[in-house]
C-alpha cells in the first residue's frame, strides 16, 4: 500500500466520521497532510456566532498547526479565510517555507521529553535527513567545479541541470539589468537574432524581452500593467526555470507533461505572479535609485494613480489569489501533470516565498537566508543515536 493510498483510507474512513472528537492540533495537522495530497476536510471549532472559539487562545500548538493548514485554503473558502486572520491575529506569525528547511528544527525539538515518541520513526526522521543532506553535498560540488572549470553534458540528474539553466539566467539578466549599455545591448541583441530565435519556444526567448524591458528604460516609457505584465512574467525566469525543473526527473514526466508546461497552464502563471509581485514589492525602490525599468508598482502608481502602500496592498491581494490557484492544482494530478512535476512548480513559489518576503535576500543575501541554506546543507549531521 502506498503511503498516498493509505492517506485516502484516512480520509475516507475517518474524517468523515463525526463520532471522532479530535482536538484542534490534531485536525489541522490531518487537514493540512490531506489537502497536500488531494484530498478535501472544522466547523467544529466555530460557536454559534460563526467564530473561532475563545478556549482554543490558549491551544498555541493547536494554532500553529491551523495557521499552516490555513495556507492550503482554496477560493471560496470562507472558513480557511478567516482561520487564516485568526491566527495571524494570535500568533503574530507567518511561513510559508520549504519543508526541508524546517525539518533540522523540528527533529531536535520533537526528540525533547517525548515519552510517547516512536523512537524507530525517530531515528529515521534523522537518517533520511543525514542522507539527503549526503546527497546535496555531493551535488553542491559537482554544481562547483561545473562553474568553475567547463561546460559539458555530463550531469544529467534533474537539479544540476537546473541550477546550470539559473546561472546562465542570471548572467544574462544581469548583462540587461547592471552591465550593458543600450547601444551595447543592441549589438547584442543583434547577435542572439542571427541564431534565428523565433524557431526556438515562447519560454527561451528571454533575451526579447529583456530588451523589450531595455528600451523602455531607454526611453523612459512607464508601460501599463496591461503592456508590463505579460513581458514581466516571462523576464522573471519562471516560465524557463519550470520547463528545466522537469528534466531529467523520473519517468512520471513525460512528453504531454512538457506541452502541457508550454501552454502556461493556471498553476505556472500563479507561480510567476508570485516571482513577479514579490521581487518587485521588495527591489524597486533599490532599482529606481540605481537606474532600471519600471516595476510593477511604478506601473500600477502611474495608471491607477494610487499610492505606493495601496498598489502593495493589492499585489498582496494577487500573491494571495495566487497561492489559491497553485494549491486547487495541487488537488489536480493526472497522468500528463503527475505530483512530482505540481511539486516541482509549487517549491519554485516557496523559494520565491523565502527569498523575497520582506527584502531581496537573492540579491543581498542576508543572514537568515544564510541560515535557511546552511542548515539543510552544510550544519553538522544530526545524530541517530
């Protein structure tokens, strides 16, 4: 039996049991497991004026465990809506965090004064952690010497290939954005149209509208949203980085797989509008004063005439919808769109999540990004015994 089979029994055989009376924690962390594997399940905790009810204040553990299954709300579900405001309200916390970034924490924590704690499942939590840390390293420094000594084909798993295809990005970018001036630029684009790019895909042309955004600057046009958006979202990466995403991954990912990635199906574009939203909230104060194209906000300002903090309240409004549509695609599997390739997209919104929440830690790389990469990577093993 699978473990996404046996999660389905759960579902089936016991949420939908109203005889069992489980306590706050315990059904949001039920919740939260099954809605991340598809299936849909706390009007139990509303009183009769359809709020939360105020014993469950002192149940911290509880409203944690609802603050993050919270996050797995779709449209139109007013109770998540307002769990969500609940327990920001009371807890005065928010993630939404890769959980591998999250597991060094929880396994030492989970090990103190347990006595019912499964010492087995314990000491597996800590090798499957120690080994994929094993892994990563390993990966790490063939990435390194990659960079720094050749360019051949002689990776082939997934996540080398990926990081090669965001460095090059980066180069790129960075030539447009920091390095190049317009006339250069131009030169340069002259060059990459003599390899006849218009055979090549939509989500390879990223040189276009890097300089589609280039000459806006040049000419100090402020576009639309209309005009800004659909050559914002291709110059962010994400469309390029979730069609690398998917190669060299197992044999779930398949031809249909790929066409479907190259039609900009719902769950990619709420992925590159979070991508988009994020970065420009926190990078186009820094941006404008070093000379760059207008954000999003610069755009929005301009077009709706709007303050600064009301085009960021609604982008907010956008990320948030965004988040929505990933997590109803998520629900979505098929064989042509398999798990592995939805998590693929939905970790890419997570790192966005975690670099970009509150300032540009990619670009100035701060010291809790330091920490958020350190640990699962480089930090000491965690001991099994």
């Amino acid at each position: 039996m699978t473990i996404e089979h046996a999660l389905h029994i759960i579902y089936h055989h016991h949420c939908n049991n109203a005889q069992i009376d489980d306590d706050l924690y315990t059904a949001s962390v039920r919740f939260r497991l099954l809605r991340e594997h598809g299936c849909n399940t706390f009007n139990k905790f509303i009183d009769e004026k359809g709020e939360f009810k105020e014993s469950l204040i002192s149940d911290v553990k509880g409203m944690l465990e609802l603050y993050k299954a919270a996050h797995f709300q779709l449209h139109g579900e007013t109770i998540l809506e307002e769990a969500l405001a609940w327990t920001m309200f009371h807890l005065k916390l928010a993630e939404t965090i890769l959980p591998r970034l999250v597991a060094r924490s929880y396994i030492p924590y989970i090990c103190e004064g347990s006595a019912t704690l499964d010492k087995n499942l314990m000491k597996f939590a800590k090798l499957d952690f120690n080994m994929v840390q094993h892994l990563h390293k390993e990966e790490l420094s063939k990435i390194n010497r990659w960079w720094r000594l050749y360019f051949e084909p002689v990776y082939t798993i997934a996540i080398t290939f990926m990081i090669k295809v965001i460095s090059l990005t980066s180069i790129l970018d960075d030539i447009y954005d920091a390095y190049g001036t317009y006339e250069e630029l131009e030169i340069f684009m002259e060059a990459i149209q003599r390899w006849d790019i218009d055979q090549l895909p939509d989500y390879m042309k990223q040189s276009q509208v890097y300089h589609a955004e280039a000459k806006w600057l040049h000419e100090n046009y402020i576009p639309t949203m209309e005009e800004y958006m659909p050559i914002a979202l291709v110059s962010c990466g994400y469309p390029l980085l979730t069609i690398a995403s998917c190669v060299g991954m197992d044999d779930s990912i398949t031809k249909e797989t790929f066409i479907w990635a190259f039609n900009d199906p719902k769950i990619c574009r709420a992925s590159n509008t979070i991508f988009r939203l994020m970065s420009d909230i926190v990078n186009h104060k820094f941006e404008q004063e070093r000379g760059h194209v207008s954000s999003a906000v610069e755009c929005y300002m301009k077009q709706h005439g709007v303050s600064m903090q009301e085009a960021y309240n609604e982008f907010y409004k956008q990320i948030n919808n965004a988040w929505k549509d990933i997590n109803e695609e998520c629900l979505k599997p098929t064989a042509a769109t398999p798990r592995s390739a939805l998590n693929r997209i939905l970790n890419l919104a997570r790192v966005m999540d975690l670099f970009h929440k509150g300032e540009d830690a990619y670009t100035h790389v701060s010291d809790a990004a330091k920490t958020s990469i350190n640990s699962p990577l480089v930090d000491s093993r965690i001991q099994t015994t």
